[in-house]
C-alpha cells in the first residue's frame, strides 16, 4: 500500500534546504514510495462539510538548487489522504485556527493529523511548558505592568517575551536597574492590555538553548545546543546562534520523562522542547526544527524515524 501524504507548509519555494525540517520529513516519505501532496493554507476549504484541498502532488531532492517539482493538480478531500503533516510556521493566528479546525473534521473521518489539530489550538508554546512546573525556571504570566515590575524587583535579571513569537523576535533581557524597564514591559504589553510572560534569567544559556526532539513522546538521543552569538542572550538559530549537537543529559531524559505521557496523550507526535541549563523554557507543536542539523551531526534519520511512527499509526507493515 503507497501513503498518500498531504503536508500543509509555508510555500516551498522559500526554504532554506540545508535546514529546514519540513523538506527533510518529505524526502522520508519520498524514500518509502508515498505519493505527496503539497498544499497551502489558502488552498484549504470546507463544503458541505468535507474538509478539501487544491494541491499538488510533489517530489523533492536534496539539492540547495533544484529541490522540488510540482506535479498535476487536484481538488480531492482531506479524507482521502491517509496522513497530513501541519507545518505552518507561527504565529498561531486567526488564520491557522480555521485552519485546524479544517483539519479536525479530516480527522474525524479518519486521516491522520500531525501533530493533532485540537492540541495545536490548546497547547501555547510558552504557555504549555508551565503544565510542568517541576521542570521550569521562576517565571510568571501577566499584563499588569505593576506585577510584572515586581518580578523583577524579586529576581533582578529576567527576560521578557511575547506569548506568541518565534525565532527570538521581541524577546528582552533586563538586568538589574535597566533604565529600560518601564518601555519594555509597557511595549510588550501594550500598556497593560496583553499577556506576556516573564522568565529569570538563566546565565547557563551561554552554554546553549538545547532543542531536543521527541517523536510520540520519545526523545531523539541528540539535541541541538545553540550558542548565542557574543553579543546576543538569544541562543535562536535566527537570531544569529550557533548550532552545536551533543548527547542528552540526564536531566534532559529526565525532563523527557516528565512530558513524555501528556504529549502522547495529546497526539503531539512530533515535539521540540527548548532546554536551558537544568530548566524547560518552551514546548514547540506547531513546526518544530532541527532535524537537519543534529542528523548531519550524528548520522541519523529522524524524519525516517518520524515516518516509522506514523506507519505504526497507520498501523502498516515497515
């Protein structure tokens, strides 16, 4: 039996090969013979209440120059596919709401979602991370200004960043008497209208922000340490870090262990959880990455690893 395979992405031709996750997961299931079908946001719909999609099907390569080929075109439903990977970039907007809940009713008649649609919506990745407080540094989640100042005043050196960015963006350190702190807290916060999240600072991130990844729970052996940049408190690879792989510690495995059931429970069969020093800081859902790097590393194949769990969803012989 061939998997028919649909992946929902940011438009492909805007990728950068030699990391991106997604491209990795499809050359994977290109490996195994499964027919993919490419799609974006726009080009899901509902009718009559079936989940639809305009979509390519496609075939990709490992080639920084030449790394994809769109085939024929089609309007098939969801239903028919057997498995959908969701890989929308954050921010978890308006938009990508609707667009789980088309996925949700694909579901509901039988195609596989990854990672599931209701977990994308309840799971914030800052806000999810707190379900496990035993793992997490001091941190706290509020808009009002008064508050969050005295978080500081407690803890002297805090980062402050927004509930639903990515990649770094508008993330503040503030140490001890910053000049900075009221305009910092009143911009994130748009004056006290808007939750974000403040975090004490963790001087161990000058030894990486690790990324690791767990596939149904499992995680992968290796995780991605990434470096800041000298003059940044950011470790993001897009925000100018260094990536260096190594092995998992014990208090990383042990922090596994701690999440581990609520990810399976919650359908989240592909996960990248962001770890600093001894403390979880993130859980990511929605389109986690890192594959490319920690196999070039170490010789692995995650995203093959990924497409044996889904065979074994789907209940297939591998």
């Amino acid at each position: 039996m061939s998997v028919k395979l649909g992946v929902v992405m940011d438009p492909i031709e805007s990728i950068v090969v030699k990391k991106d996750t997604t491209l990795a997961m499809l050359l994977a299931a290109q490996k195994r013979g499964w027919v993919i079908y490419y799609m974006l946001q726009a080009g899901l719909y509902m009718d009559q209440g079936s989940s639809r999609a305009i979509c390519h099907t496609l075939s990709v390569e490992d080639d920084e120059n030449d790394w994809y080929r769109l085939g024929s075109k089609s309007d098939l439903a969801l239903s028919d596919l057997d498995v959908v990977l969701m890989r929308i970039d954050p921010p978890v907007d308006m938009n990508y709401i609707y667009t789980t809940y088309l996925l949700e009713q694909a579901q509901r008649e039988g195609t596989l979602i990854v990672n599931d649609p209701q977990s994308l919506r309840d799971c914030n990745e800052k806000l999810f991370a707190t379900q496990f407080p035993q793992c997490c540094p001091p941190l706290m989640v509020g808009c009002a200004i008064e508050r969050l100042k005295a978080f500081h005043d407690q803890h002297e050196d805090v980062i402050y960043k927004p509930l639903d960015g990515m990649g770094g963006a508008s993330i503040f350190r503030v140490t001890a008497n910053d000049p900075n702190l009221n305009v910092i807290i009143e911009t994130l916060t748009v004056n006290g209208s808007k939750q974000i999240m403040a975090q004490k600072f963790l001087p161990e991130i000058a030894d990486g922000d690790k990324r690791i990844l767990l596939i149904d729970g499992e995680p992968v052996r290796y995780t991605l340490a990434r470096i800041p940049a000298d003059d940044e408190t950011r470790g993001n690879l897009a925000a100018g870090g260094t990536g260096v792989a190594q092995e998992l510690s014990d208090r990383d495995r042990w922090i596994c262990e701690q999440i581990s059931p609520v990810l399976k429970e919650k359908g989240l069969m592909f996960v990248g959880i962001d770890v600093i020093g001894d403390y979880l800081t993130e859980i990511n859902v929605t389109s986690p990455t890192c594959i490319r790097e920690i196999d070039r590393a170490f010789d692995l194949d995650i995203a093959g690893d990924l497409m044996t769990c889904i065979e074994q969803k789907l209940q297939l012989p591998h």
